[in-house]
C-alpha cells in the first residue's frame, strides 16, 4: 500500500475532505473524500488511511462506495464514532434527480436530494456497503428545517445521555445553517435545533461543533463566505458559540473568523488524539492536478494538512502544530545542507521589512502582518489569489515555524495564533533569509 510522510495526499486521482477522523483501537484512521477514477471530482467514495501517529500514514484503498439507491450517486463526508468496540461511519447518501448525460458523475442541472446513512465496521478494517449500510435520516421535506438537497455532513459526537449530531444546511433564504439532531442510540434521530447565521454565507457545509479548553467551539465551511473575484469564495471559519446540549441551542459568543490565512485551506474536520488532544485535520484545495510522481500515484490532486492542536486560550483559538510532528524533525541542518526533495522545516523571526524566500515563496513582514507571494511558484495559473496575509501581529517580531513538502508550504505564527497555508506548483531549490534553524525529517519520507 502507498504511503505518505508528513502531508497526507491522494493516493492518486482526486481527494476532498477529510472524513471519519477517529483514533479508534491505538491508529488513527483518517477517510477522505475520493473520486478514484480521474483528478477531478465526481462520485465520491470513501478513501482510507491508517496511522500510528499522524505523520506516516499508509492507504488502505477504498473503503465506502455506493451500493444503495440513496447513495448511488456519492457517499460524501461524514464522521466516525466507536460504540462497542465497533467503528460506526455516519455519512451523507446523494442521489441524483438524473445524471448529466455527458458526464453521468454529476447531476443534470446540480438537481439531487441527500439523505444521512451510517455503516458499522467491526473492526476499522472491513466495510460491508451491501449489508451494512443503512439510512437513518431521510431526505428532508420540511424546508423550515432544512433543505432536501443540500443538508450534509453529518458530525456525531456522544452526549451525557446519548448522541448528538451538527448537519450544515440552508434554507429558502438561502442563508446557511447548522441543524442539530438527537438521538439516543445513534442510530434513531430526530430533529432537535438549528442555528442560522449570514456568516454561514449561502449554505453551511462540513460543521463541528467541540469543546476545547471549556469553551465550545463551532467550526464550519461556508459556501460563498468571500467575494473578490479570485478563489476560493468558500472558506472554513470558527467561533466561540455557547451550546446547550439538552435542547441543542446554539448561540454565538464571539465573531466568526477565518481559521487559516491561505484560504486553500477547507472543510477541515477535528477528533480526539490519544492523549485527548483536540486535532484538526483539513483539506487543501488545489486548481490542477500534479501530472507527475515519482512514487507512481499517477497524476493527483488533492491534500491534508499537517495534524494541527486546538487550545482555547485568552480568547482565541490557537491552531498549532502537533507534537508527533515536531517528533519528526530532529536533525538540525545548515541552511546549505537541505535536501529539497524531502520535507524539511524553518524557524525564523521577523521584524517590519524582514522577508525570507522558502523555493520561490515570498515572506515579508508589512505593516505588522505576515504577508506570503505564492506569484513565482503557481506556474502561472490564474484565477486563483497569489497572496495572502494575516492581520498585524502584536510586538515588533513574529515567531515563524515553516513546514516545506513538495506542494505546500505551512507557516505557524506565533504558535499557532494564526497559520497562513499555500498549496504552490514548481518549487525551487533555493533558501534566502536569516532563519534560525533548518531541521529535516528523522528516517525515511
Ligand atoms: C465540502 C463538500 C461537502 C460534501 C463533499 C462532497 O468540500 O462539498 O459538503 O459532503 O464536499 O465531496
């Protein structure tokens, strides 16, 4: 089976979300969004990877596909939870109006009604689609609660006295919401509470809703959060929200704000580590496929984030990276000594006017923000932002951790209070700035 160090990416073709994210009998099992036929989109599966601690990971192939009527046309994102030893998927079950003729793998006039669906897996590694498949909330038909086609993504969680579950979803406003089921045996749901916001933009997608530090936290992707006339109008946002689970109410106790500075970044999803870490793992867009790989995964398009650590601190939340990723990165290496073919990571801090060139991707400190130009690394693909930048940092110098694999760059600033991602095409061998250290990866990519 392939397997990826570092940055999870599609095992070939396409990947989207990340799905089913559990740390279920001592691996973590990461499914993804997963179109196995071409690097574009279409009919999802489930994709499967397994591992140990969040770096080196191994593809498992295939795990969900369609076998129902509900489902045939995409098993799209979803959740995991353990009950009674089994690995319970709780997903969102597309089926098409009718296909587009000439492209049978979307929906003629994007006409379809989704349905929530589960699988139990006995064991994480078995996934029985023919027997063990069934649906358990139907196609909505009350729009006041939700909308027949686009309510998805359902995220599961145990409560005090049983289950609940966040969907995204939008109404005849066209205005995003989060609806929240109840059920008490995971399996019988209904319908409990909603929470509408314009900061769900046209519909919500991809909700999770925790507790972090003991703040709850609502993080979700709006579609059409952003309007500037380049991509990606669609981004994943977080706020600190008060949630009653007796009654399902939600109610918002901070501002919205958008989780990661690049904005490729997207549907990111998060679970428990094994020491009872909130981790976050997110999808990041790419506008073309990678036509070519060594390793023989064929052209690809499609990417996780590093495993990133959610605190809840003096009112922010910080996103930083994981521990068994700084695990990874023992061997300090002069600036001259970087492989560029293997991942490697940066520290520096900048000051105004400071800028540091990582393989063509510009840094710059201006007005007090970190600012990155993706501009000399894109290939030239247009329609996309080159640039991106964090609000102003506080203090005179910005503590920066650059993680480098070959088509992502990850800035952390300040620990984790805010992260700027940017997925780039045609990296260069070159490394300008004064950093304070290089580290390369222990063992092998
Ligand atoms: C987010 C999303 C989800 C949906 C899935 C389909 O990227 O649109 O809302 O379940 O992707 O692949």
């Amino acid at each position: 089976m392939m397997k990826d160090t570092l940055h999870l990416k599609a095992p070939g073709n396409w990947i989207n979300d990340p799905n089913g994210f559990i740390y279920y009998r001592g691996e973590y099992h990461l499914f993804y969004q997963h179109f196995p036929y071409a690097p574009r989109w279409g009919t999802m599966h489930w994709g499967h990877a397994v591992s140990r601690d969040l770096v080196h990971w191994e593809h498992q192939g295939v795990a969900l596909f369609p076998t129902k009527s509900y489902d045939q046309n995409g098993v799209f994102s979803g959740s995991a939870m353990e009950v009674d030893g089994k690995l319970r998927l709780y997903f969102s079950a597309v089926r098409y109006l009718a296909a587009n003729p000439e492209d049978i793998h979307c929906a003629d006039g994007d006409a379809f009604v989704t349905s929530q669906a589960m699988i139990v897996s006995p064991d994480g590694k078995t996934f029985d689609n023919f027997g063990q498949k069934r649906q358990i909330i139907p196609v909505l038909e009350d729009a006041a609660i939700g909308d027949a086609k686009d309510t998805r993504d359902p995220k599961v969680w145990k409560t005090k006295d049983g289950y609940a579950m966040i969907l995204g979803s939008t109404g005849p406003d066209q205005t995003g919401r989060a609806l929240i089921f109840h059920s008490t045996d995971g399996e019988h749901w209904s319908y409990q509470n909603q929470y509408r916001s314009p900061a769900f933009g046209k519909m919500l997608e991809c909700p999770d809703l925790f507790e972090v530090d003991g703040q709850w936290v609502l993080v979700g992707s709006p579609m059409g959060a952003r309007r500037t006339g380049v991509q990606y109008y669609d981004q994943a946002k977080c706020a600190p929200v008060a949630f009653e689970e007796e009654t399902g109410t939600l109610s918002l106790q901070g501002d919205f704000r958008i989780l990661d500075d690049g904005r490729d970044f997207y549907a990111p999803q998060t679970t428990l580590d094994e020491e009872g870490r909130r981790v976050m793992i997110a999808w990041m867009r790419m506008p073309r496929p990678v036509e070519t790989s060594a390793d023989g995964r064929g052209a690809w398009n499609g990417m996780m984030t590093l495993p990133r650590v959610l605190h809840w601190k003096d009112g922010w939340l910080y996103t930083s990276v994981h521990p068994a990723v700084d695990a990874l990165f023992t061997k300090p290496v002069a600036l001259q000594d970087v492989a560029f073919d293997k991942p490697f990571r940066l520290k520096a801090k900048l000051s105004e006017g400071d800028a540091l060139n990582v393989c063509g991707y510009r840094i710059r400190v201006e007005n007090g923000c970190i600012a990155g130009d993706r501009s000399d690394v894109f290939d030239g693909i247009e329609g996309y932002s080159l640039t991106a930048k964090t609000p102003a940092v506080e203090g005179t110098t910005a503590a920066l951790d650059i993680f480098v694999d070959s088509h992502v760059i990850e800035i952390y600033i300040d620990g984790g209070w805010h992260v700027l991602s940017h997925v780039i095409y045609g990296a260069k061998p070159v490394l300008e700035g004064a950093f304070d250290s290089v580290w390369t990866m222990d063992g092998e990519v």
